[in-house]
C-alpha cells in the first residue's frame, strides 16, 4: 500500500515547490507614487485629479493594484475614492495614495480667490503693428482684499495680437482675438481684442473740467475718429491721475477722494489729452 502511493506524494511535493518558487520570483509592490506631488487650488469648489502608480522593486509598473485615497484635512482639501481633490477652504492639506503598507503623498494648496476681472472686457488697438496697450487684471479674495497673484497671460491668435507676462497686448496683423488672464485651470477672464490698421484722425474728451463732491463719481468720454471722420469704437486708452489721493480715473469715471485738483490724462498709443478735476 505505502508503494502504491508513493509516486503521487512525491508529485504533490514537487507542485506545491514549484509554486512556492513562483511565488518568491513573483514581483512585489515596492514603491506608490502620487503625481502631480503639489497642486494649487484657486478659491472654493475647484477640482485637481491625482493619479497613482505602483511600481516593484526594479521600477517596473504593476497596474491593476486599488490604492485608497485619504486627506489629513478634509475641510480643506476633500478626496474621492478616484483621485479627484475638490477644494473646500484656504489652506493646505496633504493627499495620501496607500497600497498595502506603501503609501505616497501630494501636497495641496488653497488659495483664497474669490474673483478675477479684467479690463478693459473690449479693447481696439488703433495704428500700425507694434501698437501697445496694457490691459488691468484684478484678483481679489472672499474679502473684497486685493491679491497680487501671478496671472498667466495667453492670446487666442498671437498673430493677430501678443500679450507678455505684465498683461501689455501688442498689435499684430488685422483681426480679432482673445487675450485671457488665468489663474489654475478654472479660474479665468478675458478681453476681446481688435487690431485694426488705421490711423487716428481726431481726438477729442470732454468734459475738460470736472468739479466733484468728496465720494462722488463722474463719466469722462472720450472720442475717437479716423481721417475719414468715422468714430473708433473701443479704441484702447490708458487713464491716470495725477493725484490719485484726490481723484481716481477707471476706464473714464472719475471719482472725488479728498478736497483738492488733480489732472486726469487719457492716452492712446500715439496721442494724450488731459482735463481738470476740482474736488470740494
């Protein structure tokens, strides 16, 4: 009887090693990696998607492994079981990836924004290639406060217009385009550009004297006419006070601040004009 039965001990042996041996050659999990390792959120409800990978001890890739996903503050910075971050509040919380007893990490930031504006929204360069005007972004958070956020600046056409990193659009070839101010991947805002290849034939403002109570606000206009006579609608300008503790300018309203004059000027790329301003 033992004979009889020895071949097939021997054989379950012999399986059983053999898949002992497979399983030691087997690769294991040896490292988890979190990308991107840091995002920055701007403002509440903003979304970032991290990924994972697992990978053995020679750096090789082992998809199909579910890592779970944690955040050590979650009323910042929230996780769900798919990687995507929302974000809830300033500050900042570290994202977690866990495979087993391997883990990996990004960093996440929130940044308080609760607007982004740009002006002007509509803007036509007058004049030949090459013709400037700065274009005026604003960044403000959940308090009204300023912020002086980097934008990044993009044109829709660079050939129809340029725009560098401070926001200032350069005149290409005829057109129009979109020159947009970004903060993130969600949180933007955008001037329409006209370029047009036209010289300015008259150049007119009025009023030339405003007197203004303290607080309050008054519309100068500014007119525009090719050599034909014809009015530029649009046409980009650049206005200034000359005391801003007096009276402030934004795109031609004009508001009194403390008792005293102040000169306001009003500027395309190739003419200025200027009115006074009494506040009392």
């Amino acid at each position: 009887m033992k004979t009889r039965h020895a071949a097939p001990v021997r054989g379950a042996t012999a399986l059983a090693l053999a898949s002992l041996a497979l399983g030691a050659c087997s690769p294991k999990p040896a490292e988890v990696r979190v990308t991107p390792a840091k995002a920055t959120l701007f403002g509440p409800g903003r979304t970032q998607s991290l990924k994972y990978d697992v990978f053995d001890r020679k750096g090789n890739p082992m998809p199909g492994l579910t890592a779970t996903w944690t955040s050590d503050k979650p009323k910042v910075a929230a996780v769900d079981p798919n990687g995507l971050v929302r974000s809830l509040a300033p500050g900042r919380a570290i994202v977690t990836a866990t495979f087993q007893a391997l883990s990996s990490s990004a960093s996440v930031e929130v940044i308080d924004v609760a607007s982004l504006t740009v002006s002007p929204a509509r803007m036509t360069l007058v004049g030949a290639p090459g013709t400037k005007m700065a274009l005026v972004a604003e960044v403000r958070d959940s308090r009204g406060n300023l912020s002086q956020l980097k934008l990044k600046w993009t044109s829709g056409d660079p050939k129809v217009a340029t725009v560098d990193t401070d926001g200032i659009v350069v005149a290409g070839a005829e057109g129009h385009t979109t020159v947009i101010a970004s903060l993130g991947n969600d949180v933007s805002a955008a001037c329409d550009v006209k370029v047009l290849h036209r010289e300015i034939g008259a150049f007119e403002l009025t009023p030339l004297t405003l007197i203004l109570k303290v607080g309050e606000t008054q519309k100068m206009t500014a007119t525009i006419r090719d050599v034909n006579g014809l009015v530029i609608e649009d046409v980009a300008l650049a206005w200034t006070s000359s005391d801003p503790r007096t009276a402030t300018v934004a795109n031609g309203a004009v508001t009194g601040v403390t008792r005293g004059t102040a000169r306001i000027s009003v500027a395309t790329s190739t003419k200025t004009l200027g009115a006074d301003v009494l506040v009392n």
